[in-house]
C-alpha cells in the first residue's frame, strides 16, 4: 500500500485530499503536515506533524520516518496573496517546492504537486487554451507556478523522478474556504446566498475563469497518481477543467435555486486584473486522452450540490 506525505494538509485543497486519501489508502499510510494545527478531521483523524515546507532538514526527517513512498506538496500561497506579499510568496512557493522535490529525489519517492490556470499570461491564448504553449504570466504567483512546472519536468528529465501534476482552475468546494486567491468569489458566493441573500462580487461581470468542483479536482488527482507511467507524455502540468463561467452565470444558476437571491459588483482591481491576464477556458484534452481525465459536475449540478452541503454545515 502507498504510503503517503502532505503538505499543506490544512488548505483548501488538503483538507479533502486527506480525507480521500485515507480512504482509499487506510488512514495510517497518509501523513498530513501543515504550517498550522487546527483541531479538526485532518489533524484528529489520523497521523498528522507540524511542518513549514521551508525547512527542509524536517520535512526530509517526516518523510523518512514515516517511510513515505509519495510525496504530494500541497502548500503555497495563492495568487491574491503572493501579488500583496511577492517575496514572502517567492520565498514559500519556491522554497517549499524545492525541498519537497530534493526530499523526494534523497528518499526516491513519486512526486505530486498542482500548477494553476494561473500559469499563463495575458499572451496566452485564451480560449480553448492549448495544453502547450505561450506562458509569459504578469504575476508573481504565475512566475512561481511557471517555475514550478519546468523544475518538476526538470527532476524527472534529470533524474528520472517519477513527477506528476495538473494545471488546477478554481476550485469550489463546501469544507475548506481558499484564502487569498482570484477564483474565491465563486465560493464566496454560495455562502453569502446562504447567508444574506445577495453578494457583492469583486470580478468583473463578463470575467470568464475555468473552475472545477473539489470532488472532481479530488478524483483528479488519484487518477493522475495511479496512471501508467507509460502513458504519460506530459507528465506534469495537465489542463484540466470542468467549466467556465463569468460571475452573472454563477449568479443566474444561484438564483434557480435561491429566486431572491442579488447580485452586485464592486471590483477588485488587484484581483480583476489577475482575472484579466488569465484564460477564459483551457483544452483538457491531453489530460483525457493520457490518464482518462473526466468531471462529473457541471455548474448547475455543482450549485445544487454545494448549497444542500453548505445549508447543512451552516445550520
Ligand atoms: C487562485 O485564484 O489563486 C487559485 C488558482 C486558480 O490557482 N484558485
């Protein structure tokens, strides 16, 4: 059975990716790591460390002493954040990404981490976005991401690390709330429908992001993890995607639901212009046809699902 490393266990991501992967690998075989601890089902649920990925002599110690044979880095700040603080994120994203990739090389274990939408820029193409192609981001985090793609093919080209990847969208999801990203207005708004009935959107109307439901962002990665090797041409950075839409749409599907429910726009010109450099919608089609990649939930499926989940956890 795989034995099992995380970073940032307690982030938006992590915090389901743990839940899944005891699931399907047993509880004991996966070692949850955050900055932070906070008592919850991560930390309670099973074998859990505090860990800053920047400090790599004990991220190595973790991994060898729990015997790790995978290695998912998980931690980094997202793309609002690392614009408001770009060396803090330079220093983290970067850092972080090199120790776990230099622990898993010392310690010879698979290797996993999430790239972003955020890792093109405004002369990328922006529909239908090729899986190959220009990427010349204006932000940091997408400076970071880049970076991120090309060392992770780095180590496997190099030394024949067994490195595999996605490029996320925004990920919307009822558990974990992200912090300090652009696509958090379209998990933002299902608590305030909840909540007050309205919300204040800080993109754009006519702002197209590709987005995915954390289930689907979940079954993702196991898929990618258990892959054959051989199939894989790209290995890291894989397009994928579920849907895309600009904030009326997400409203609109909201209102089927909720017929009250307003929406208004007061824009965010830090985040607005991020939104702006990025895709309206990215090709998932090398992700298809090397590993299978598939979603379940299109938007509407999704806002069923996420208000019936989030009115329960609210109440
Ligand atoms: C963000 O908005 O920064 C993230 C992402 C798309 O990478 N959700």
């Amino acid at each position: 059975m795989k034995k099992i490393m995380v970073t940032g266990a307690l982030g938006q991501i992590g915090s389901e990716l743990i839940t899944k992967l005891r699931s399907e690998y047993g509880a004991d075989n996966v070692l949850a790591t955050d900055i932070r601890h906070k008592d919850s089902e991560v930390t309670a649920g099973g074998p859990f460390e505090v860990l800053d990925v920047t400090d790599a002599k004990r991220m190595h110690a973790l991994a060898k002493d729990f015997g790790a044979g995978t290695m998912m880095h998980m931690a980094a700040l997202l793309s609002a954040k690392a614009e408001s603080e770009p060396l803090f994120a330079w220093n983290l994203n970067m850092g972080g990404l090199m120790n776990a990739l230099e622990v898993s090389r010392e310690l010879d274990m698979q290797f996993f981490t999430p790239s972003s939408i955020g890792a093109f820029g405004p002369s990328t193409p922006k529909k239908d976005t090729p899986q190959d192609t220009l990427q010349r981001p204006t932000t940091m985090y997408g400076v970071n991401k880049v970076a991120g793609e090309l060392l992770c093919d780095y180590y496997y080209n190099r030394f024949g690390l067994d490195t595999r990847g996605v490029r996320f969208p925004g990920l919307i999801s009822y558990v974990a709330q992200p912090g300090g990203g652009t696509t958090d207005y379209a998990v933002d708004i299902y608590y305030k429908a909840l909540q007050e009935g309205k919300y204040t959107s800080f993109i754009a109307e006519g702002t197209y992001m590709d987005m995915m439901y954390m289930p689907d962002a979940l079954q993702a990665i196991v898929d990618l993890l258990e892959a054959d090797p051989e199939k894989l041409i790209h290995r890291n950075a894989f397009n994928v995607t579920a849907m895309s839409f600009d904030p009326s749409q997400i409203a609109a599907s909201i209102k089927k639901q909720i017929p009250t429910f307003e929406m208004a726009y007061d824009v965010d010109p830090m985040r607005q212009a991020i939104a702006d450099s990025w895709p309206d919608s990215i090709d998932p089609s090398a992700a298809m046809a090397e590993w299978g990649f598939k979603t379940n939930y299109d938007l509407d499926k999704m806002t069923i699902d996420m208000l019936s989940k989030l009115r329960t956890k609210l109440n």
